[in-house]
C-alpha cells in the first residue's frame, strides 16, 4: 500500500487544532495550498489556515462536532473535513482534526479513512512526545519516515531494504544484531508486535540506547502487512541502570565470597569505616576505632594476628607510601598474599586486594579480604610434589640442586660440605624381596637422614639408591665428619624375610667448599670421585676428596627410637634422677625447634618448660612401671594446653620417666572478623572475575582481549611474548572483531631486530602510542611493513615485565575510543601477565608433580593415581611392559652420571617411538612401567619385539623387559605382578652372560648352586607310574633331591622355594632336564627299555624369553626323541595370562617335548588353562587323593575330574597313592594311572628297574 498522500486519493490529516482553535501542526503537502511556509501555520487561527487552502471564509462553532466543505484547485474537487474529537487525558492528542481527500469513491474514502485517520493521529502524538515513527511494509522490506527529525540508524524518506541496512548500519552494535534480525523474523512470522533494543556507537564516541516497537496494522481484508515502528531513546534511564546494576554486580561479587572489606582514605592515612567479620569489630579486636590510622592498624594487626615469617611483606605492601607509589606507577590495584588469623582464631592464607581510585587528585582505596586457604593449599601442594620426591618425600634432584647453587650462590665462601650416599647391596634386595619391599627400605633411610640432619642442611634423593646431604654453616670440617659417621653407622641394617638375610650397608663421599671449589657441579664431580674410592676400599666407610678412608665400626641396629618417631604424639624420654633429657621423638623436636644432637646432657625443665630448676610439679617419686599416671596442663614455654601421660619404662637397662604429651588446643588467641565494599568500573571487575573464574588460561585471555578490542572501539588486540634467549616474538593469543582476518599464525618468530622501535621503547618502560603507522615509515621501515601488512594504521600498546625486564605487551590496534586511558591497558597488562605467569607456574608444578625430571615420563605418583582410576579401563585388552635398564648402577659408577642419564633419555626415546599412545612411567632410577590398552595381542607383542631390539642396539647393556597382554582387563596389580615376574626372569639371562656385571652382582647363592651341581650334591630320583590293571610300569618322574656330605637328604620342599625366590631355579631345572636325557641316552646304550620321564618346571622357568633355545640345545646332545620327555608344569601356571600361555605351549611342543599339568585341584583350580593349552597328561593334586576316602563330597570331584580327562583324552594320574582303598576307588573311577608309596617311592637311579 503506497503511502497516505492527496495524490493517491487517501485520507490525509492536512492539519489539527488545541482546544482554542490554534494550529499546532500542518502536512507538508499543504504547502500546494499555501502562500506562505508550512512552518508558519503553527499559532495561528484555524479558521483562517482553512480559508487560505478553501479560498472560503468559514467558522468552526465550538458546540458543533464537525462539519465539511468541498472545493477545486485546478480542475480537482477536495473534499475538507473538520472534526472535534475527545481526547480525555491525554495531553499528547489534537482537540480539533482537518481531514483533506480527492473526491471520489465515497464508500472508499470511508473505509480508507477509518484505517487511516486513527494511524495518523496516532503518529501526531507521538511526535508531540519527541518519538519518531514510520510505516514499515513487511512484504516489501520498505519504511517510510516523515519528518526532519532522524537517527543514527535510520533517516528521513523512503528506505528500501529496512530490515539489512538497519542490521549493517555502523553505528549499530554487533551485540544488538541477534535482538534486530529476531525482530524482523517475528514480523514476518505474523505476531502483532516485535520489539528490540538497540545500542549505538556515534562519531564523536557517545553511546546511545534505543526502544524500537513495531505494531502490525490490519485494514480489515488482510491484503496489505503494515507495521507502525516507533522508536524511543531511552539511553539516560539505560545508563543509570546499568551504573546501578554495575555497583550492584561489583558489591554482590566481591560480597560473596569475602573475609571483610572496608574503605581506607590513602593520602590522609585514615580507615572511615568499620570492618567487621561475622558480627565482630576487628578494629575493636586491636584497640582501635574508626577514622584511627591506617598505618597504625597495620602494625597493630600484624603483631597480633599475622604469622611471623609475613610481617614483613604484609607491612611494606600494604602501607599508604607504597599504595601511592604504586598508582602513580600506573597500577589501580595492589595484591597481598599472607597467613593471618581469622574470626575463629585459626591461621589461614589471606589475599587482601586494594582498589586504587583518585577523585579530584585524592587517592582512596576499597580494600576486599578473601580466604583462600584452599586454593594456597593446592598450589603449595603442587610446589611440594614437584619439588619431593614421591617414594621418600626427600627434595628430588632438581630441587636439590636449585637449593644448593642458591646457597653457593649467596654464601660461596663460608664453609659448607657436600654429601653423596649410596647404598650398597640395594639391588640385591630389589632381587630377593621385591621392589615394594626396597621402597620400603629406601623410605626408611631417608626417614633416618631427616631426622639426623635437620636444620642447616638440604636432604635430597638423587635416584635410585644414591642420595646427597648439602650442609653449610658449619663450624668445621669434623663437624661433617662426625654426622657421615652417624650417617654411615644408622644406616647399616639386616634385611631378613623368612631364610633370606641381606646386609645393607651404605658408602659415602664428600667433597668440601670452599676447599673442593664453590660451585655444585665441582663439588659434586669430587664427591663422587670420593664415593667411588670408598666403594673401592670395601664400603661400609665415608671417603673425603684427597684424603684417606675412615671405616665405620658396625653398631647392633636399634630400631626403637625411629618407632617413636612416627607417633603423632609428643613423646620424650627423661633420667628419674637429674632430669636428663635421653630422646625426643620428631614430633617433640618439630614443636620445641630442637636437633637430634640438641638434648645431649640438657635438663628436661630446660628444654621443654623453659626453666631453670626443676618443675615444682614433678610427679617423678609418684611413677609406676604397670600404669601411665594422667593429668591435664598448660606449657608455659609453647602457651598450648595437653593431655599428658607418664609412666616408668627401661630404657638401656635403668628405669626412665617416659611422659606422651597429646596437644588440645591453642586457648591464648581470640576472634578476628573483617567485610568488603568496592567500586570499579565494568571491563575492569569483568576482567579480574575472568581471569579468576576462567576454566582455562585460553578462553580467559580471550574474553579479556575482547573487552579491551570493545573498551577502545579496536580491530584487534592481541599479546606478544618476547622470547630473550633466541632473540623472537611470538603472538600467543589475539582477538579480532568480526570480519578482521585473525594475524596470530603470521606473527610467529618474529626477529626481534625486524621490530627495533617497539622493543627499545618497552626496554625503556615507556607505553607505545601510535597515532598515526605512517610516522614510522621513513625512520623504521621494517616496523612500519610489520604493522600495516596486518592493516594496522594506529596503535597501543604497554609492556609487561618478568623479573624487572620486558618480556612481553599488550597491544590494541586501530583504536577510536578512550584513548586518553593507557593506564587502564596498563592495569590490565599487569594482571595478564601475573596471571600468565601463574598459571603457567601452576601447570609446570602441576607437570612436574606428576613427571620425573630427567626424562619427562610419568612417575611413579603418577603411576598410583593411574592405579586407582583405572577400574573405568576394566574390559579392555591391556599389554603390561616391566623394563629395567641393564647396568644402569655400574654405569653410573664407571662413567658417572652423565653417562646414566644418557642411557635413560635413550631409553625413553625408543619406548616414545615404540608405544607413542601407551602410558609410559619411570617407577625409579633404573624402573620403568609401560602400559598399551586397546591393542591386539599380535601387533602388541610386535612392539615388543622391536622395541627390545632396538634397546639392546642403543644402550651398552640392554633392557631387561617383562611383557604380558590380558583380552580382558580385570586386576592391573596382577598384570603387573606377571610382567615384573617375566622381566626379572630376563634379568637372570642378562646376569648369566654378563661377566663384569655377574661378578658385582651375583649373590652368594648362585655360587654355591653352581657349586653343588657340580659336586653332585643334587641327585636325581626315580618315582614310578603304573597300570593300576596290569600293575606294571609304564612311565616314571624324575625328582630332585639334595645332600650335602655329614647332611640328611633333603626334599624339594627345603630348596625348591628358596631358589625360586632367588630366580635361580633355571639352573636346577635345566640341570634336570639334562639329567634325564642323559639317563635316557645311557639306557638307550645299554639296551634297556626306553620308557617315558616326566621332569618338574617352574613356572618361572617355563616364562624365560630363550626357554625354546634351551630346550633345543639340551635335546640336541643326545640321540634320544624328546617325546619321551614329559615337561611337568604346576597348576599355578593358570594365574598367567592366557596369551602367555599358549606362547609357552607353543614352545614345549615346537620343541617335541610332553606336557603334563602337576597338582591340578590344589590352590588354584583354574579350569580354564584345560581349553587354552594341550595337556598329555593331569596329575591329580595329593590333597584330593588323601581325603579320598570315606569323603563323599571329595569322590564326586575326583570322579567329575577323571570323566573329564577321559572326554579330552587326557591320560589322568592319582599322584599320592598310599593305600589300597584308595587304589580300588580310582580304578573304579576309571583312572588310567597310578604313583604313590602304595607301589613304590622315589628310589636312586641305580635302584630302579622296570
């Protein structure tokens, strides 16, 4: 529908009238009419404005409602009305309307007007409430607006294509847009009204707020989608909102979570008002009161409730000197971390934020108080963890020497003396016990070094069995002498496990500063040439660098006091007699800042209660030896309440007073309490609560570089990280407004020298204002193509600094706004790079607690949590990899160090390459765990395969690796426990056919095996199997036992065990094997019957990575077929894998070589290892065969178990047969063969005939 104009026929509003008949508005088409401007009809009488267009003379009576008159102008008949209405209330609307039209249809004229007329009075007022309105014609994505009036969105006349150039316009801001085009959909959807509220940018930097409605119009046969837009500028009531809803946001959020808050008057040094936390007046709580001075209830505050060791930073960052100093930097905020006690008198970590705001050149701060106990907690936890070493909580290597090179560093000159221990026999103990049984045995020396070194030494682990002790301050050398003997006598033990007894011993090596040199790396070179030479010399000794062994004397090891130690209770131990304190566990010397040494001939009333005589409470006289005597008591000297327990008890043969002392509580402090209140302006709080809520360092950045690019109307803003060592910069985040191409993959490695303007201003401190890129273009060429390739024709940027040097800026480019507020970009830098730094600590601490230093791999706390959480794998397939780098220890001896961590950065590189998404640990010095899920069994052990060769090819001695695979996974300590148990059996190999290592290594044990196998000492025995129905022999097991001269005969109950443990039982098994061959062989040559004999593996045995090669090389000695060897295999093999074994099947019968299952029904009864592997032969276990009779239940498994032989085809054989009951129940049964005493017992060879 065109628009209401004369020329198309439509009604037209020409001109309306007060209540007095006075003009207030006139159409602009009535200016055809007129003889004089529009503009100037307003004032004058109605009567004669009509008379002027009529060219007749009438009067409107105020009694008549209306009345009309019709004229011609120029061939054309006009049709005028005129028309009182009532307009109520409502100021806004005409008393007096004239309706101008064309002549014509009458009936037309009639039902345009009724649409029209109320549309226009409508418009009329609304323009007399300073809106603006226009027709919007939906179809047609047309407006029409009549006026002189416009906005910076939409202007006078016509506009095509409304709806796109109101979403492109400018001025409109992008976060409107959403709210614009829904409008839009909804008008064209068909609802009667869509709103929305826009926000608008001018030239000149102001900011405006805007109402728009659309009403849909409806002429009454719907041909036609016209809507009335109206728009309102509501931005004064939109700014004081959102300024209430700004305050508001900032009270609510620093309120939420805050200790206490107050406001403090900097330059007049004054707090003006209360601060109070949980009801309480914490000025009160320090004998102060509001307006006193703030410097002066810092001091009061910091006596009373700070911890001692932050007195100091918490009075030099928060006085009003330092707080002016620090806006006049260009800072708006200052930050304080401390320890200080709260309302409930407990010590927490505080974070006090000081809001720096200069009104009128006087400088006030809004002071907010946070507990962040937690968070302190975490960070420091994560310090902690990458700082200690998880298995002893001793500072690891790398802590250890970032502490020692400070002190060297700091103090180089004074004397101070530098530690290397070693324990010797460790590997013996990791071989005999198992691993976990030596980290136990490495926790407790390390236990023993704390306690024996405490203050004024660095206590480290350096890896594996070697740790380092760093004194300084010492008085002098013999001071170091006297504690390497204390260290060389506490740590020498017995570790003994059932008949198994090692001696651990230690060796240590010193070096002194400044004799030996003063830099770690040179003493520590010393040291361990001093540790070597000891080791040399027998160890068991310390060794000086130069100078001679001092042997330590072996001590009977005491284990009392360490038992003491890890009470949590006080406990010390005093002479009955003169008070002498004997011992104070760590706990006591914890609390009272004692040394181990310290209470040698000291006085219990010294030392604990602060006196010089003895305590007139003394309930010594009144001590019994059966019952504690109990009473309650305040120490003086700590100001701390106990529960205290005394008793008699022998202490090296004499009667001791030995009191435990239980802490209740700390009474002699009071409540504390503080609030918050602040104000700050909205990009500022937004950016702050981002950078503290943000889940990532990532999107926090990025939503604070969008408020920047917005906070100066920019294209761009982005950080640049300055890269000193290599001499680069590098983009490391950006953001970019909509159709702004992104420039962060360009600006990467960017030479320092390419950029020389920016740099040597930031070098000086200063910002970087570039009004205009041009002015570079002459002077700095190379900065002027870096900054315009990215189209950037102004610029700002502001430094930030790592340690006093300019490492980084932060940059807008292409800003319009707000340019005379650097010091905001400032404040923001500040805070990024804080928090860049931060996060960025926390995420390396974070690494580190869960990464061992040197090769990066996981470590072994790493590998406990993976432990816990891995029930969410179970069902998975899983292969298990145990590794140990062969020799690592000699290595370090012979070549030191250096040449050890090689070979583990080696190793770790080939299992990357090897296992790239397996989980890979370093469990210790020479330990390592690799873990590969969601792999086939082949392909699994492919890796395996190459990554051993590839081991042994790159390191001087190999790995010795233990790997398994389950389909299913279901107990990954199991799987463990396997893998460790193959990998130690491949450690036996390497020991084997190494000579240097095997003479360093080999156990005494090994020795005297060998020895006695070649004596003789262990002899083979002949048991018989037979027919029960013929009673005849048919096959026979071969038993070992063994005798030493002026000994009994021992079965293999007495040594098989042991030797299984010390995984030297290969040795007797394959001797065995031999010795059955042989005895076929000779039988064979004498022309005897060749019956066959079954000879007894041990599992540990049978998983030998070289096990075919063995078996072929024994067989191959003597013409003799290997089917007439039955390889005996307990039942407990079913506890492996089911890959495993089928391998090891596999290779029994690759080699020709019988099976039989021994014990089968004994401890395990692992059915399913009868459908994994063939069996020629099951033994039933002796248990079942011994309850046989008479036990009901016992015949029916037996009777189950031989039918189920019989059904495989599976010769079954009762071992243990003692009576004839027995016989006649299994040949009942059906059982095929029979072995036990009933027909004969093991005989020697010689006695043994068919």
């Amino acid at each position: 529908m065109p628009q209401n104009s004369l020329q198309t026929g439509s009604p037209l509003i020409a001109i309306a009238a007060d209540s007095e008949q006075k003009v207030i508005y006139v159409h602009e088409e009535m200016q055809t009419f007129l003889r004089y401007p529009v503009s100037d009809c307003s004032g004058r009488e109605l009567s004669e404005v009509i008379w002027d267009i009529a060219e007749q003379r009438m009067e409107f009576k105020p009694d008549e409602r209306s009345w009309e008159v019709f004229f011609t102008r120029e061939g054309e008949e006009y049709h005028l009305a005129v028309q009182r209405l009532d307009s109520g209330r409502d100021q806004a609307m005409p008393e007096i309307t004239v309706i101008l039209q064309k002549s014509g249809d009458r009936e037309k004229r009639r039902l345009e007007q009724e649409l029209s007329l109320n549309l226009q009075r409508y418009k009329i007022a609304l323009s007399r409430c300073n809106n603006i309105i226009w027709e919007y014609h939906v179809d047609e994505d047309c407006a029409y607006l009549q006026g002189i009036r416009s906005l910076p969105f939409v202007q006078s006349g016509k506009i095509e294509d409304f709806s796109r150039k109101m979403m492109r316009d400018r001025h409109v801001d992008k976060e409107s847009l959403p709210a614009v085009r829904q409008m839009f959909l909804d008008l064209r959807a068909g609802k009667l009204m869509a709103c929305a509220l826009l926000h608008t940018s001018q030239p000149d930097g102001g900011q405006s707020w805007y109402r728009v409605t659309h009403t849909m119009l409806h002429d009454g046969n719907g041909s036609d989608n016209i809507a009335i837009g109206v728009v309102e500028d509501i931005s004064k009531e939109q700014k004081e909102q959102e300024k209430y809803q700004q305050e508001e946001k900032y009270r609510q959020a620093l309120m939420g979570d805050a200790l206490a808050s107050y406001e403090i008057d900097i330059d007049n040094d004054m707090i003006i008002e209360k601060i109070i936390e949980k009801k309480k007046d914490m000025l009160a709580s320090v004998g102060l009161s509001v307006n006193c001075k703030y410097s002066q209830f810092l001091k009061c505050w910091a006596e009373k409730n700070v911890h001692p060791e932050d007195r100091f930073l918490f009075l030099q960052e928060m006085n009003p000197k330092f707080l002016r100093s620090q806006y006049e930097r260009g800072r708006q905020e200052a930050v304080c971390e401390y320890r200080s006690l709260n309302a409930d008198a407990e010590m927490i970590w505080c974070n006090t934020t000081i809001y720096l705001i200069e009104s009128g050149g006087h400088l006030t701060g809004f002071v907010y108080v946070k507990n962040i106990e937690e968070k302190k907690r975490r960070e420091l936890e994560l310090l902690r963890q990458s700082r200690i070493d998880p298995l002893t909580n001793l500072l690891n290597r790398a802590a250890s020497l970032q502490e020692i090179n400070y002190i060297l560093n700091e103090n180089g000159q004074k004397e101070s003396a530098l530690l290397i221990i070693d324990v010797d026999n460790f590997k013996n103990v990791n071989d005999t016990f198992g691993h976990m049984y030596g980290d136990k045995v490495l926790a407790g020396i390390a236990y023993k070094l704390k306690n024996i070194f405490d203050m004024d030494a660095i206590v480290g682990r350096l890896g594996g069995d070697e740790f380092l002790v760093f004194l300084f301050n010492i008085q002098d050398e013999d001071v170091v002498y006297r504690k390497a003997q204390m260290v060389a006598r506490e740590l020498q033990t017995i570790q003994e496990e059932g008949e198994n007894r090692i001696a651990v011993n230690n060796s240590i090596g010193i070096a002194v500063s400044p004799r030996h040199g003063t830099r770690f790396q040179e003493l520590y070179v010393k040291a361990d040439t001093a540790l070597r030479y000891a080791k040399q010399s027998g160890k068991s000794c310390y060794s000086v660098f130069g100078d001679k062994i001092s042997k330590v004397v072996p001590m009977e090891y005491v284990n009392r006091e360490w038992l003491l130690d890890e009470l949590e209770e006080i406990v010390y131990i005093s002479d009955i007699q003169d008070y002498t304190l004997l011992y104070v566990n760590r706990v006591g010397r914890d609390l009272f800042g004692m040394k181990l040494e310290d209470f040698e001939k000291k006085k219990c009333y010294q030392m604990l209660q602060g006196r010089n005589t003895p305590c007139p409470y003394c309930n010594n006289a009144k001590l019994v030896k059966d019952k504690f005597s109990m009473w309650e008591y305040e120490n003086p000297y700590l100001k701390k309440y106990f529960i205290v327990k005394d008793k008699l008890v022998e202490w090296n043969g004499r009667p001791v007073r030995m009191e435990i002392a239980v802490d209740v509580g700390n009474h002699m402090i009071g409540d504390r309490a503080t609030t918050a209140k602040y104000h700050m302006e909205t990009v500022m709080l937004e950016s702050l609560r981002t950078l503290n809520s943000a889940d990532d360092l990532e999107t926090g950045i990025t939503r604070i570089l969008e408020l920047i690019t917005r906070f100066y109307d920019g294209e761009r803003s982005y950080i640049i990280e300055i890269d000193r060592e290599h001499g680069y910069a590098h983009n490391i985040y950006e953001w970019c407004r909509e159709g702004v191409p992104p420039q962060k993959a360009s600006l990467q490695n960017i030479a320092l020298d390419a950029i020389p303007y920016i740099v040597e201003t930031f070098n000086k401190k200063q910002h970087l204002i570039l009004s205009q890129v041009e002015e570079l273009k002459c002077t700095y060429p190379s900065e002027y193509q870096f900054l315009t390739r990215r189209n950037a024709h102004s610029l700002f940027a502001v430094p930030f600094e790592d340690e006093s040097a300019f490492c980084g800026y932060i940059g807008v480019d292409n800003p319009n706004i707000n340019q005379d507020t650097i010091r905001f970009l400032d404040s923001i830098a500040y805070n990024i790079a804080n928090e860049i730094k931060k996060r960025r600590l926390y995420e390396r601490l974070e690494f580190e607690a869960g990464h061992d230093t040197l090769s990066g791999l996981l470590n072994r706390s790493s590998f406990v949590r993976y432990q816990n959480g891995v029930q969410r794998k179970f069902g998975e397939s899983c292969g298990m990899i145990t590794a140990d780098i062969n020799g690592l220890k000699q290595l370090n001896q012979d070549y030191g160090h250096s040449r050890g961590d090689e070979t583990i950065i080696t190793v770790t590189e080939v299992m990357r390459s090897c296992f790239p998404d397996g989980e890979i640990f370093r469990l210790s010095g020479d330990e390592f765990v690799i873990i590969a899920m969601n792999q086939e069994y082949e392909g699994f052990m492919k890796h395996v395969r190459e990554m051993g060769l590839e081991l042994d090819s790159q390191t001087p001695n190999g790995v010795s690796l233990g790997a398994t695979w389950v389909e299913h996974l279901t107990d990954l300590d199991m799987l463990l426990h396997h893998a460790e148990e193959l990998m130690l059996v491949n450690k036996q190999i390497y020991y084997k056919n190494s000579d240097d290592v095997r003479k360093h290594y080999s156990p005494e044990r090994m020795k005297l095996l060998v020895h006695d196998v070649e004596q003789g000492y262990y002899r083979l025995y002949l048991q018989p199997k037979f027919d029960p129905e013929t009673g005849t022999v048919h096959s026979v097991e071969a038993l070992s036992r063994y005798q030493a001269p002026g000994h009994e005969l021992q079965s293999p109950v007495k040594f098989v065990s042991l030797l299984e443990k010390m995984k030297l039982i290969r040795y007797l098994d394959f001797y065995m094997l031999e010795e059955v061959f042989r005895l076929l062989s000779r039988w064979k040559t004498e022309g005897r019957p060749l019956i066959p004999v079954s000879v007894n593996f041990s599992r540990i045995t049978l998983l030998e990575s070289d096990l075919f090669q063995m078996l072929t090389e024994i067989k191959n000695k003597y013409d003799v077929p290997s089917s007439l060897v039955m390889i005996e295999i307990t039942e407990s093999i079913g506890d492996i894998e089911h890959k495993v074994i089928e391998a090891v099947g596999s290779k029994l019968r690759k080699a020709g070589f019988r099976i039989s299952l021994d014990d089968f029904g004994a401890d395990y009864a692992n059915m399913s290892i009868l459908s994994i592997m063939h069996f020629d032969e099951v033994k039933l276990d002796k248990s079942l065969i011994e309850n046989l009779v008479g036990n009901e239940k016992n015949q029916i498994v037996v009777k189950c178990i031989i039918e189920m032989c019989r059904s495989l085809h599976v010769d079954c054989v009762a071992e243990g047969v003692e009576t004839k009951e027995q016989l006649e129940l299994l040949k009942a049964y059906g059982c095929t063969t029979i072995q036990g005493y009933y027909y004969s017992k093991p005989v020697e060879v010689e006695q043994f005939s068919v």
